[in-house]
C-alpha cells in the first residue's frame, strides 16, 4: 500500500526529536497514520511490511528515544 494523498509523509526530514511541540506533533501524525492503515486493511496481517508500518516505526522509535531522554515517568507502586 502507499500511503494516500491525505496521510502525507510528513517529518520524512528528520533523524532525531529534540524537543516537545514535534514530539507532540510526531504522537499526532503516528496516530493518523494507524487510524488510516487499520481504516484501509495495512495493519490486518502481524507481519504487514508496507509503507505505513515502516513510517509508524520509525516515528514510534524517534518518540521512544524522546520520551527516555527527557520524559520522567513515575514508576507505578502497587499495594
């Protein structure tokens, strides 16, 4: 599948997130885009290896790697 005229490759110049509005902006277009891969059948097969997994994973690292370098998450206590 290719990604449709409305799902645009956007942040397609980037390599690294360094700060909180494309972090923001990135979790946006990560969630459009499963919106729009389930909506059209791409993520049906577990395996799926089409345009729209390959552009989720590698926003979906960026925004890991964001989220360990400057978000401090508290860590759950459980009774």
């Amino acid at each position: 599948m290719i990604l449709d005229e409305f799902m645009e490759k956007k942040f397609e110049n980037i390599t690294s997130i360094n700060d909180p509005v494309t972090f923001d902006n990135a979790n946006v277009y990560v969630d459009a885009l499963i919106h729009e891969a389930t909506t059209n059948g791409s993520l049906d097969e577990q395996s799926a290896d089409n345009e729209y997994t390959r552009e989720i994973g590698r926003l979906g690292s960026m925004c890991a790697d964001y989220e360990s370098k400057y978000i401090k998450f508290e860590h759950l206590k459980f009774k």
